[in-house]
C-alpha cells in the first residue's frame, strides 16, 4: 500500500498540534524541519520537536534550507507532500516543486487577511473581533497560495493576543483534520484569494511596543493586549528608564471625562496618562532602568 511520505516543516504549539494529529493517524511523516528555540525569547508553548521525538521522527534545524546543500537533502527524502505550520522561513521555489502531491501551508489568519508574520498579534492590535486558521497552497509569495479550508472562531474585545492565540490554536487541528485525507489523495478543492481583500503584515520587533500616545485610549489599549506577557510588551520612558505596560484600561472610573496633551501624566494614584482623544489608566507597569524616576502630574511620558 502507497504511503505518501511527507515533509513537515513546523515550529510553535501550532506545529506540535498538527504534527501531533499526523503521528496519531499513523501518517508517513518523514522528517521534521524546524527552528532551534531562540535563547533571547520566552518559550510558552509547546513545539513540534517534542512530538517528533517521541515517536523517533528525525529533526533538522537548519538556518536556511534554501542552500544547494539542504535543497539536495530534502530532495533525498522524497516527499510526496510538503506541510508547512508555523514554519518561520521562506521555503524557496525549488523545494515547493519537488513533492507531487504539493506544498501546503496553515496560517494563523483567515485569508487573504494578515499575510505574513505575527497574525494573531497583529490582529488583536486592529481590534479584530474573528480571527482563525487557514489551510492553503504555498506560492512564491508569502500567503498568496489558494485556500483549501479556513476554521474561525470569536475573540473578545479584551482577549490578549496570547488569550486569542488558545481560542484559534484548535482550529489549525480540525482543518487539518478535515482535508488531510483529500491532500494525500491529491484531491484536496482550492479557491483563489481575493487579492482586493489582502494585506500583509510584517514580523513584530520588541520595539514596536513603544506607545504612541497621540493613538486613541482604544488604539492603545489594543497595543497593550497584543504584547502583554507572554510577548515582550508595550512602554513609554520617562527619565531615562523604560516603563513596561503590562495592562491598563481604556474605560475605568479614574479616566472618565481626564484630557491632557498626549503623554501627560493625569494622576500618580491610579497612574491615568493622557491619550490623543481621552486617557487610559496604567494598571500593571514595570520600571526597567536604573535610577527608577519619580513621576509627577503634568509630566510627559515619551
């Protein structure tokens, strides 16, 4: 009996879940490439090494796997079908050509919505109220390829991006789960993306959590849960020190009807900062720097 052999490329808990959901079946996963664990970023989730491990699948760590050298390597293991889940690398042309049964990917978004890097984050960063999975063909570009099936499911409007990302995570298993079958039997159904609907979204650096105070309370609010812990978070500076932002509120009591210029300290106790339309209430903040800075009212946070 043929038994496509597949390529997994995966990393996060997005990864270990999909790939999880192969090892269960009995599928023919012949090899994992991944990413060694970044020793400068919190690991709070589960990856698919783990998985692979397990159950003796060997595991390949490669800085790029666009060089003669690993193209050559991944030819010699034959794939049939090429799955990529959180894979945080372009994987070049030349290798989405080598499987007969073709390369497919699972984004972290409903597409063609958030291409690129961080979905989830930069989803809850514009407010997004549905977020999900979708399972599609890779292409030359980034999350262009068409889409075989999407799972959505409801976020809430105070849900931090690590929050959203448990609520999705599910969805990436049942899509698979789904259309597995209809990969290997080459006859999975696909449908162009609207390209009029795309956007694209670039990867997120730790400072792209500095606050720009001319935003809206809401605008702010929005930056604060798509960075919170676990996700290196949102600050200002005052003083020479970085003051991180661990959480703050929009709408409480001690911000109603507070204006001020953008970055003005309203109040020390509660900490109320002045925004471009309103002013938000800082509730669970860390200095980072030494001296720590003694705030006062009337002061501007940069």
């Amino acid at each position: 009996m043929f038994r496509p052999r597949i390529l997994f490329f995966g990393y996060s808990e997005v990864g270990y879940a999909c790939l999880s959901l192969l090892l269960e079946r009995g599928d023919n996963v012949v090899a994992l490439i991944t990413h060694e664990d970044n020793p400068h970023e919190k690991i709070w989730f589960k990856t698919p090494a783990v998985a692979a491990r397990e159950k003796n699948i060997p595991v390949f760590t490669p800085e790029s796997v666009n060089t003669p050298e690993w193209r050559e390597k991944i030819a010699a293991l034959q794939p049939d079908l090429i799955l990529s889940v959180y894979y945080r690398h372009m994987i070049g042309t030349k290798i989405l050509a080598l499987p007969s049964l073709g390369a497919w990917n699972m984004h972290g978004s409903l597409l063609p919505k958030y291409r690129g890097r961080a979905p989830i984050n930069w989803a809850v960063l514009h407010g997004e109220s549905r977020l999900g999975m979708t399972l599609h063909r890779m292409v030359k570009s980034a999350d262009a390829g068409a889409v075989v099936d999407q799972e959505g499911v409801a976020i809430g409007p105070r849900d931090t991006a690590e929050q959203a990302f448990r609520k999705v995570l599910p969805c990436a298993r049942t899509v698979l789960a789904r259309q597995i079958d209809a990969l290997l039997a080459g006859t999975a159904k696909e449908t162009p993306q609207d390209e009029s609907q795309a956007n694209y979204f670039g990867g997120r650096k730790p400072e792209d959590g500095r606050i720009i105070w001319t935003q809206t309370s809401r605008q702010i609010f929005n930056l604060i849960r798509a960075v919170t812990d676990p996700y290196p978070g949102a600050f200002t500076e005052a003083g020479g020190a970085r003051l991180m932002i661990w959480w703050g509120e929009a709408d409480s009591p001690a911000t109603k009807g507070k204006r001020g210029a953008p970055g003005e300290i309203i109040s020390i106790s509660p900490l109320v900062v002045a925004t471009g339309d309103s002013a938000i209430e800082l509730t669970k903040t860390e200095w980072r720097g030494a001296p720590t800075p003694l705030l006062s009212v009337g002061q501007r946070l940069a």
